[in-house]
C-alpha cells in the first residue's frame, strides 16, 4: 500500500530554500521596481478582507462574505486562506506573523470543512453543484499557501487544509468535467497535490486527460478561443503542470497560444473577443490575466522571449500575485530583456476566420465564421464595437458568411439567400398542424426570391473604408448598424425612430470622440426610418448609428483617425 505522505514530511526542495535567499538578494538592491507595489496592493486586499469576513460564530456563513446578491463561495474561502497566508509569511508585509490571521485563516478552513461534499467536492452555488471543476478551481487556491506554510514549517495551519486537500483530490481523481478547460484546471490542481502529497492516482488521472491531447488550432487558440478569461486559465494551468511535473513539453501550447495573442492587441494591450465562444465574446479585457504564464514562461521556455517579460513586466503591479511570487521565486529575479510588443501588422488567423490589423493605436478586426460582426474598428479611446447590417429579406437577412477572402488590400465577405414559396402537396395527403413544417421538403417550390449580399474592407492611410452591397430581389429595406462604446460623444446624427441610444447619419459625416481620440465616419444615407429590421439581431448595447438603404444596395462608409 502506498504511503501516504502529511504536508509536514514534504521534502525541501532547492526551490523551497531559494525563496529567502531571493528576498535577501532583492530586498538590497535589484528587485523590480514594481514589487513594492504588489506587496502594498496585497496588504490592501487584507485589510478589506478582515473588515469583510464574518466572524460571528452563529453565523452559518462564518469565514466568509456574500457576493453583491447575497450568495455564498467556498472559493472565498480558499482566496481568504490564500491572501492571509502570503501576508502572514511575507516578511515585508505589515502583517507579517500577525497574531489575527491564523485565527481568520481558520475560520476560512473550517467554512471549506462544513461546505465540502461526501465525494470531496464544494460548489458553485451560481450553475455547478458538486463539482469537481469548481473543486479544481478552489484546490488551485489553497496549493500555494499549503506550499509556503510548509515551507515556514506552519505545521498548526497545516493540518487544518491538509484533509481538505486530500479530500478535494479523491473527488477530482474520480469527478468529471464540463468544459475543455476543465480538464486542465483539474490537471493543474491534482499536479500541485501531487507535489504535496505524491499520490500516484493524482498522476494516474492527469495522464488520462493528457491523453486526449491539448486542444490548441493551428491559429494557436484553444478550442474555446475565450481571449480574455479561459485562455488564461488554460496557459495558467499548462504553465502549473509544467513546473509540477516536471514536463516542460507542456509549456509548447501555452508559448504557442502567447505568441497568437501578440497579435490579438489593441493599444492598451486590450485583447481581441470577438472570436470567443465562452461568456467573454464582445467584452472588454486585456492581457492581465495572462501575468503569471507570461512571466513563468518569459524565464523558463527555451525562447526566452522578451515580449512576453515586457507585457509580465507591464502587468505586475496590478496583477502580480504575492503568494506565487513566493511559491516561484525565480519570477522576481530578472526575466530576458524587454522587447518590443508587436504594434505594426496585418495578422490572418484562417482557421478562426479573422484578419486583425494593428497600426499603433489604431486597430481592425475583419470576421467571417459564421459572426454578425465583420468589422471593428478603433482609433485609441474611440472604439467601433461594431458593423453589422441586415436586409428585411424573410426574415433572414442579418448578414453573416462564413469565410473572409483576402484579395490584395481588400478583404472580402459574401453571403447569398434565397426564399421560396410553396405548393400545395402533389400528390394530395393529410397534413398533421403539427408537422407542417416537415412537409417542405416534399412540397414544390414556386416565386423563388434571390438576395446577395458582400461586404469588400479596404485599407487606407487614416483608416479603412467598408464598401456593402445588396442586390437581387428590389426594393428589400435594410439598414446598417454602427455601434460605438458607450461613454463617448456622437456629432453630426439624428435620433433614430423609437429606439433607445440609436440615431442615424442622413448624410455626410459624424463624429465619434472619446478621450483625446476621435473616429469620423461616414457618408450617411437615409432611405427610411426603419432600422429594428425584422429578422435581424437585437439592436447591440450602448450608442448605434444607422444608415438606411433599399435594395439595390451599393453603400460605401468609411473610418476614419482623427
């Protein structure tokens, strides 16, 4: 039988003895610059967490808060152990050895303790219950400090995480998952038990997912192409196992996916989502959750590559984690040098469908795969979220392609419709109400009308020029919806017809300013009111300006820095 190891027999590693001999070294003259910054952002978030911990012990909840609804996380808990142990170890916080925190630590444990399932698990009280995922989530938490408490021998801590410990890996040893990036959260969280621990079935079920291998396209995106949140977890988790296991192969995704990503950047190293198939698609986000895989793998992957360290470097104040600053030493000790962050491209992402171009602080995205939005467009602070355009053509004329062909400067986007109508049936049966629809495909179709529409985006100096055509069946109603972050200031619209932040551009040119940074756009052409065309998509949130047209349609708007 294999036996089982306590925290407090874990081996100490060279790694582990690295940890004070770094902080000596860079507490005298060469820690980064923004190190002083992640320990006071830490000691903050405790001082707010003490204030926000309930402590009455009638109090169910004891250990820690409600979200803004009133819902309860074992995962607080797990952030709580997790924030309270780096300050309480960290010999420049202002709370180091701070007599309060093992007693608050505690009480965060024994939520955990009350809250974990019979199978080992806890739950997201939001969607999952009972689940491992979630488990894997929360485990990723508590590793760190269980690492460093050990390391400070902090054997009374210890034993309080260390059956919750053993108790989530049995229930993700045997749990399954939900997401692609499930498998990876939970091969992160059994590989950081297993340094702990050293289990074999911890490496048993790593290897069983491993063997499905890493979902990564040749675009270098993961298969749910989540830009801003599950990307991250993925490279975050690759990274972990990778160091874990000592397995540096598992570092070729996560390089593969941050090389993608310098290429998804707008100014401000906001991050393209338009791609996305997760909760994050169209939202704002930038690269900070990246922090920890861009640090870890600017130091270790055999590249060293100095475009990762800037964006690490760039990030860290904000995003740094102090307790993996202390699990990793080697992530405050120099990384490659800095180099510059591509700002100057014209980048194909075929498999996805996207082209993005990136011209300082300008920047397009041009989408095909299916998407309403084939194009955005911004011009520093000033953001088009959005182009889309929809004809009134049965109630199916959003426009959407699923392929976007370069040709030359040009991009083009093309989608072709049509709409019958339909005979009786011949010969002549019964039809049942409800199977109607069924019987299309038996009926002959008569009066067959013919949509096509394109879309051809042009680059010019100051911008890009969208040229969108309609023809075939006359006199179809469309409009063309423009839609701008909200927070800035339209000039040269008029309201639209019952429709709330909408307007539209009769003619000439608008303007778009937010910030110091402003967008003209235009020619507008007004055909009618009508811009809540039936069949399209739902007007987007904030600010949209409409031109209006009818079939044929030959429209050509452009955008325009100012």
């Amino acid at each position: 039988m294999h036996e089982q190891k306590s925290l407090s027999d874990m081996t100490i590693t060279r790694r582990n003895l690295m940890l004070p001999a770094a902080a000596a070294v860079f507490a005298q003259t060469g820690e980064p610059s923004w190190l002083r910054q992640v320990i006071g952002r830490h000691d903050s978030y405790v001082e707010r967490l003490l204030k926000q911990q309930i402590t009455d012990p009638r109090n169910r909840w004891r250990g820690i808060f409600p979200d803004e609804y009133g819902l309860y996380f074992p995962g607080t808990a797990a952030g709580i152990i997790d924030a309270f142990s780096a300050a309480y170890l960290h010999p420049r916080s202002k709370f180091h050895k701070n007599a309060e925190l093992p007693r608050r630590i505690k009480l965060a444990a024994d939520l955990l303790a009350r809250e974990q399932t019979s199978d080992g698990n806890w739950d997201l009280p939001i969607t999952n219950f009972n689940s491992p995922p979630d488990t894997g989530f929360i485990v990723r938490a508590l590793c760190p400090p269980a690492v460093l408490l050990k390391r400070a021998r902090e054997t009374e801590i210890l034993g309080w995480l260390e059956p919750l410990l053993r108790g989530a890996g049995g229930g993700m040893v045997k749990g399954g998952v939900h997401t692609p990036n499930h498998r990876w959260v939970i091969c992160a969280a059994l590989s950081q038990l297993h340094e702990l621990f050293g289990e074999p079935a911890y490496l048993k079920r790593i290897d069983q997912w491993l063997a499905e291998g890493i979902d990564i396209d040749p675009d270098g995106q993961f298969s749910e192409r989540s830009t801003y949140v599950y990307n991250p977890v993925t490279d975050n988790a690759l990274t972990t196992m990778a160091a874990k296991l000592n397995r540096p192969y598992l570092l070729e995704p996560v390089r593969d996916n941050l090389e993608s990503m310098l290429y998804l950047l707008h100014a401000g190293y906001e991050v393209v989502t338009e791609i996305s198939r997760r909760q994050d698609v169209n939202q704002r986000g930038d690269m900070g959750p990246y922090w920890f895989s861009l640090a870890y793998v600017a130091r270790r992957h055999k590249s060293r590559d100095g475009r990762f360290e800037t964006l690490a470097d760039h990030f860290a104040p904000t995003r740094a984690s102090l307790s993996a600053l202390m699990e990793y030493p080697e992530l405050v000790s120099p990384g490659p040098p800095h180099l510059p962050v591509p700002d100057d491209y014209r980048k194909s992402f075929p498999h996805n469908q996207l082209f993005h171009i990136r011209r300082g602080r300008m920047s397009a995205s041009i989408l095909a795969g299916g998407r309403n939005r084939f194009f955005t467009f911004r011009n520093g602070d000033a953001v088009v979220n959005a182009v889309r355009f929809a004809s009134a053509f049965f109630g199916k004329g959003q426009f959407s392609a699923p392929v976007v062909e370069e040709a030359g400067n040009a991009f083009r986007i093309k989608q072709s419709l049509e709409a019958p109508y339909y005979q009786p049936l011949d010969p002549a049966e019964r039809v049942n109400p409800d199977q109607w629809g069924t019987t299309r495909l038996k009926r002959r179709q008569s009066g067959i009308c013919h949509l096509t529409q394109s879309v051809v985006i042009s680059e010019h100096e100051k911008g890009f020029r969208v040229r969108i055509q309609s023809q075939g069946t006359k006199d179809v109603p469309l409009a063309v919806e423009i839609n701008f972050r909200e927070g800035g200031r339209l000039e040269g619209v008029v309201p639209a017809h019952k429709v709330t932040d909408g307007w539209i551009l009769d003619s000439g040119h608008g303007i778009y300013r937010a910030g110091s940074n402003a967008i003209r756009f235009g020619p507008g052409v007004r055909a009618h009111a009508y811009t809540q065309v039936r069949g399209a998509d739902p007007k987007l949130p904030g600010p949209s300006v409409y031109l209006t047209g009818n079939t044929p349609f030959d429209h050509t708007i452009e955008f325009e820095c100012l």
